[in-house]
C-alpha cells in the first residue's frame, strides 16, 4: 500500500493555515463566506455600516428568484426573435473559435455576442428562419447548445495558467475528466452543477456548487502531487448555503472514480432550472 502522508505531516503548508497572503486575507474579510460574513447579507451589512459608523437605509429589490437559467439552450426573446446560449466547456474559447462565433453573429444575428457568469457564450437577435441553419453549423459541435447535463453546469477557474495562485492546473486537469464522465452518464438527465477552483481563493465558487473542488498539493509515497478538497450541497439564489467539505487531500489520479459515484447518486437537483425552449 502507497504511504500517504498529510501536507500538515510534510514541508507543504499546514492545512490549519491559510497557504498564501490572500488566503489569509480571505479568511478575516467580511466578504468571504468562511470569514465573517459567515452568516450572509445581514453579517456583510453589519460589517459595512460599522465601517462608515452609521446604519444604511435599503435600496433596490431583491431579484433572486427562485428559478435558475444558465442560458444554454435555444429561448424566444420578448421581440419574437430567439437567442441561443451555447456553452464553452471549460470556459476556454480559442481565437479560431471566437472569430467562427463572431461570424455567426453577423450571419444570423444582429452582430452581437454575449458572455454569460457561467463562461458561455450568447448569440442573440436570431430570426426564425436561420435559427435551423444555425444550429447546424459545425462550431455548435465543439460549443454545443445542447450539451450533456455534465458539462452543462461545469465551471473552472483560470487555473495556473494565468494565475500564481494555483495550486493545480485546473483547466488541464477539470476538462479531460468532466468530458469522461459525460460520456459515462450520457444518460443522465437531472441538472448538476460541478465548480473547481485551483485555490482557497475560490475564483470557481466551488462552495456554491452541487459538488465544488478546491485544488491542493498531497504528498504521496514522498512525492507532492495535485489533488483536491471536495465540497457538495453549495447554492446560490434566495436560499444560498455554502457547500460542506466532505473529503480532503483527494489526488487527482483517484478523483475519477470519487467524481463518477458522487455524479451517480447526488440528490436530484432541488432548484428546476428555467427553460422556455
Ligand atoms: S481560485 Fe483559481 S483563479 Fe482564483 S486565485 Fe485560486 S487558482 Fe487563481
């Protein structure tokens, strides 16, 4: 059997201390929700009227709803035009790919694009009559509108790429394993939300996905390898929770198997997504 050790055994940073300056930063500010605003708007309120020594009146509507689009997909516009949401997987577009949907725009559409929070892509002000050629075009293969719930609700951040933060390549490493797993449970209809972020800084809102990955480094057999901590039960909306940490120090050689039984019995979506297609 493969000794394994914690990085809290070895010279990587102990895992009771945050690993980097803003992590640290992170975890005392009132805006991060391991911090104190732990108990949500009303502790953020707290925090920014005894900031400025005086109480704050409200202002504005509360506009989440209890539904959640993404989207993806093919929706009328209140115009009777429709736009289609295709998703990016990974959100990494390449220039070849973005000039292919800049065409489209401009064949279909009215010359716009859209970037959704989700890191996908909008093509809107589409008439009837090319909706149908549209969704042929091959660019709709590799940025489907209709992609398998697996990737459908996969977000990952920047990653070491272009981040000195990371601790693991997480668009390398998310993408190749999300993909796998599609084609494992192909069949799988039930929305599921899956977020990694490379560090505790979690530009991938892990702790508000159905599972969440947050990158680490374990040592295994003396060796130092990537791997994640995993979280589930996370949500946004009107009811927002963040997730619980229900695994840690898991390398990424052995998050396949967890990620495929996590995938296959994660409780039914509990939110129904809005869709008018
Ligand atoms: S979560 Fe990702 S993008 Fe954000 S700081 Fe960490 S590694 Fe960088």
């Amino acid at each position: 059997m493969p000794t394994r050790t914690s990085p809290a055994s070895s010279t990587l940073p102990s895992r009771a201390a945050p690993r980097t300056a803003s992590a640290r930063r992170a975890r005392t500010s009132p805006w991060c929700p391991r911090g104190r605003a732990s108990g949500g708007v009303a502790r953020v309120r707290a925090a920014v009227e005894e900031a400025c020594g005086r109480s704050l009146e409200p202002a504005g509507e509360d506009a989440r709803g209890p539904n959640r689009t993404d989207h993806v997909g093919i929706y009328r516009q209140k115009d009777g035009r429709s736009f289609v949401g295709v998703v990016v997987p990974g959100g990494r577009v390449t220039g070849a790919q973005l000039a292919e949907v800049a065409r489209l725009a401009d064949t279909y559409g009215s010359g716009e694009v859209r970037f959704t929070t989700e890191q996908n892509l909008i093509i809107p002000n589409i008439s009837d009559p090319g909706l149908r050629e549209l969704t042929q075009e091959p660019l709709l293969k590799e940025l489907p509108y209709n992609p398998p719930e697996i990737l459908r609700g996969f977000v990952v951040c920047t990653g070491i790429d272009f981040c000195d933060l990371a601790l693991i390549d997480t668009k390398a490493r998310a993408l190749p394993m999300t993909r796998a797993l599609a084609a494992r449970l192909a069949d799988r209809k039930e929305p599921l939300r899956m977020h990694w972020s490379g560090c505790p800084a979690g530009c991938g809102n892990h702790q508000l996905a159905d599972i969440g990955f947050e990158g680490t480094k374990v040592r295994v057999n003396d060796k130092v390898v990537e791997a994640v901590d995993v979280w589930v039960g996370g949500r946004s909306g009107p009811e927002p929770r963040p997730g619980q940490r229900i695994m840690e120090n898991v390398p990424l050689s052995d998050l396949p198997e967890v990620l495929e039984y996590l995938a296959r019995f994660f409780p039914k979506q509990r939110v129904a997504r809005a869709r008018t297609q």
